[in-house]
C-alpha cells in the first residue's frame, strides 16, 4: 500500500457518523490502523460499525480486538449516541470501499462501481477495471456493455466506490494477508 497512514479520506461521513469519525481517526493512526468508514445502522437496534485497517490493506482478527478496547472507552466517555447501541469493528472486506485516493492506485488493476455526485458524460454510475490515477484523477477501462473505453474522472466527484467480488481479487486478497500474516509473525522472533 502506498498510501500515508493519516491520507485523508475523500468520501466523508455526514451527522453522528461525522462526529464519530472525528473522535476516533487520531486515536486510530496512533494505534497504527487508518479509518477506512463509520457507518450507523438500526440493524439489531443500533449499530456501530467501524471499518478499519492497517496501512497495508490488512485488518485481523486480532487488529479488530485492539481497536475495539481501545476504541470502546472512548466511545463510552464521549457518548455520541443517544441511547444502547452496539459496536462493531471489522474489516474492509475483500469487496471493500475505496475511500482514499491512494486505494485507486493501491488497486489498480482490479474492478470497481463507483458513483459521482453529479453526471458525468450524462450517467453517474461505472463499473470498469481501475487503471490507476493521476493527480486528482482515476482512470477507468470502462466494463464492454458500459461503451468498454477508458475514461478519467476527478476523484473529488466520487461519492462511492467499491470494488467488485473477483476471483482474482479474492486471490490478491489472500495473498496480501500471508505476506502481512509472516511479517507479523518474523517481527515477533525478532523481538523475543
């Protein structure tokens, strides 16, 4: 992953989940993970979902259960919800969000929908193979029933994006955990 820990996000929360973004992020860079989105939902009353992970794409189990202890009493001592709700952390899946404009670099190769703010070459909603990005701009090969040319659009106009379910994703996935997995486990001997 090429992007900073603290790059900053271009798709933003609005309300409570605003609010609870702004708590949150620092404590998160210092425990070495980047917010990746805050979602609140009313499933099983209410829920907290917190998506986060470390700069290299990974989040495990483990990385979860950090961020959940550290992350709960701050969350309890700044109350911003009215009322029960539960907290969840997890990961950014393998369909994931992009939500940084390094993500589109980070990758690049793979398939994404995404969706602008306003319409561009009169449609608001892609789907195509990213190519990578340049300054404030992605490119995107887009998919044969969308015209199949490859278009760029400012990253500013983007108001979702995720990536598309691929077996090859899903095989790029794995194998940047392994690597991240072994990393861990080689810093572990040679801090004992």
């Amino acid at each position: 992953m090429t992007g900073a820990i603290s790059e900053a996000r271009f798709i933003r929360e609005t309300g409570v989940a605003a609010d609870i973004a702004s708590l949150i992020e620092a404590p998160l860079i210092d425990l070495g993970f980047r917010l990746v989105r805050v979602m609140i939902s009313g499933r099983n009353g209410t829920t907290v979902q917190i998506m986060a992970e470390r700069p290299d794409g990974t989040m495990t189990v483990e990385d979860c259960a950090v961020v959940s202890r550290n992350i709960s009493p701050l969350m309890d001592a700044h109350d911003p919800i009215a009322g029960q709700y539960a907290l969840e952390i997890s990961s950014p899946g393998i369909d994931r969000p992009l939500t940084r404009a390094s993500d589109f670099d980070d990758w690049a190769g793979h398939e994404t929908k995404l969706e602008t703010r306003e319409l561009i070459a009169g449609r608001k909603r892609f789907r195509g193979v990213i190519e990578g990005r340049q300054d404030d701009m992605v490119s995107l090969t887009l998919d044969a029933d969308q015209g199949g040319e490859t278009i760029s659009l400012p990253i500013a106009s983007i108001s979702e994006a995720r990536l598309v379910l691929t077996d090859e994703l899903i095989r790029e996935t794995l194998q940047r955990t392994k690597k991240h997995v072994e990393a861990m486990a080689a810093s572990e001997d040679d801090n004992n």
